[in-house]
C-alpha cells in the first residue's frame, strides 16, 4: 500500500513561518489533520476536510511548553502519526557572546528536540510509533559562518537524531533529519551570504514530506549536499583551511 499523508496526525513546531508554515500548507492539501505549534499565531491553514487546523500557542524552548503541547494533543482525543520538530533560531554570535545567547541557542536548536523526543519516547509505552522528523541543518556538517551557537546546536542535533534514530528503530520507531541549506525565510533575512543559493520554502518541504514518506534519515534538500559532505569529510583539515579563506569574502560582500 502506498503511504500517504491522508488522515494522518500531523503536528508541526515553528509552524507560522517558514518551512514550518510550508509544511502546514502542503500537508493540508494532502489531507492530514494538523497540529500547528508556534510562539506567535500565524495565518490559519484550512484543511482539505474545511476545518481550520489546530493551533496551539507554545514556547518549545521549555519542558513546560513541550509537555503542554503533548498534553493538548491527548485532550483533542488525537494520536501523532508524525511530529515535525522544526522550530529554530539563529542569533549572531561569535566565541566572545554571553551566557543568555548560548543558552536561548541551546534551548531553542537543540532541547526542543530532546524535550521532544522525551515525551515521544513515554509515548511509546503506551504503543504509539511518531514518525519524528527533526529540523537541523546542513550546517550540521559544513557549518555556518555568521553563528557560532548556530552551528554547535545543529552539529548537535544532528548526533542526537542519529543516536534517537539507531537507539529506537528496532522497537519501531522512525526518526529523521532534515539537513536543507539556505531555504528563502526570515531566517537568512540578515546573512546575505546564504541567499545567493537559497531554495524556496515550496521546494524544501516538499524534499522534507518525500524524504519522511521514504523513511530516508537523511533528508537534503539541495542537489550536492550529500557530495559536500563526502568532500568535507575525506579531508577535514583541508576543509577548516578551505573555510577560513572562503569566510573572509564571503562575510565582506
Ligand atoms: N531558512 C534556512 O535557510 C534554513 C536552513 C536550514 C535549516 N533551517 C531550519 O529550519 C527550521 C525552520 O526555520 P525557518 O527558516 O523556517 O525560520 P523562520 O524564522 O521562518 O520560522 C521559525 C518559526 O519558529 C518559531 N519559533 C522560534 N522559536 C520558537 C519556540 N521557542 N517555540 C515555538 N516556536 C518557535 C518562530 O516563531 C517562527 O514562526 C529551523 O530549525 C532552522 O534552523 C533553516
């Protein structure tokens, strides 16, 4: 039987832009019940059914939030066919910035994923299998220029949706992650450098919805990430080396 979005639970974090909002809009057209979470309302999405999606209003930088979310979910009564934990920022920071930007990075890029996985992980004592797929990026391998705390966290989240990914599968959970480079949204609004080979938001869900149908881990979203990372990895020093020039201009332009 051919797998389909139709009539499955859907819950998506960082849903009213972006990705996350793109996500929603295709999803709908493919007949899924979704759960939309975000800190700010977005645009309501009306499903192919004609009801308008669900929205909950939620900050999954903090345990609270995450569980509030769950537990919203069970009050509607709805089992979780799939969770897009997709929320994310990016500050600019260098190796000098504060406590309080490293820990808004770390909480928002990467314990939104963990708080996630945990409450996936009780969910699974009670027979329940979410398809998570977790939003890092190819910065998760080639790194990023104009963040420090955005790469650490998406270097990070990459080893933890690998370790969630081979820990689970034989219990039957299905667990990927999302690696796109410059996706045109408000993120890349203020690094100039990425938006030469930006995609738009349209052609990066749809990588995303395909790649989780084929239960791929690795989900790319630009042709030649994958031969980027075979290159960066056959000769990290050159790579670091490759980079520091490369850093120079691109930051001046
Ligand atoms: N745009 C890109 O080039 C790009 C590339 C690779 C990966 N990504 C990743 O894709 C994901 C989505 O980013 P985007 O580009 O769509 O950005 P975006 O800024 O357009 O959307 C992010 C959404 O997440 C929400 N959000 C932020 N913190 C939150 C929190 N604590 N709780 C709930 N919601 C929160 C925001 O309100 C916003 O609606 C992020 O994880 C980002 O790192 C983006």
């Amino acid at each position: 039987m051919r797998v389909s979005y139709a009539d499955k639970v859907v819950v998506i974090t960082g849903a009213s832009s972006g990705i996350g909002k793109e996500l929603a809009a295709q999803l709908a057209v493919q007949g899924a019940r979704l759960v939309l979470a975000d800190l700010q309302e977005g645009a309501s999405v009306q499903q192919a059914d004609g009801a308008p999606a669900l929205f909950i209003r939620t900050d999954v930088s903090q345990q609270a939030g995450v569980r509030y979310l769950f537990d919203e979910v069970r009050r509607k009564g709805l089992r979780i066919d799939y969770f897009f934990s997709n929320a994310g920022i990016s500050l600019p920071m260098n190796g000098a910035s504060s406590e309080d930007d490293w820990t808004r990075m770390l909480s928002t890029n990467l314990m939104s994923h963990v708080r996630v996985g945990r409450c996936i992980t009780e969910l699974m004592a009670t027979g329940s299998r979410p398809h998570l797929v977790i939003t890092a990026s190819a910065s998760s391998f080639l790194s990023e220029l104009t963040s420090i705390g955005y790469a650490t966290t998406k270097y990070a989240t990459f080893g933890y949706a690998e370790w969630m990914a081979f820990s689970y599968r034989k219990q039957g959970l299905k667990v990927s992650v999302a690696c796109p480079e410059a996706v045109w949204t408000p993120l890349i609004d203020d690094i100039p450098y990425l938006q030469a080979g930006a995609i738009s938001v349209q052609e990066a869900a749809r990588q995303m919805l395909r790649g989780t149908l084929e239960d791929k881990f690795l989900i790319t979203t630009h042709e030649g990430t994958v031969e980027k990372m075979q290159q960066k990895y056959a000769d990290v020093d050159g790579y670091v080396r490759t980079i520091a020039d490369f850093r120079e201009d691109a930051l001046r332009a």
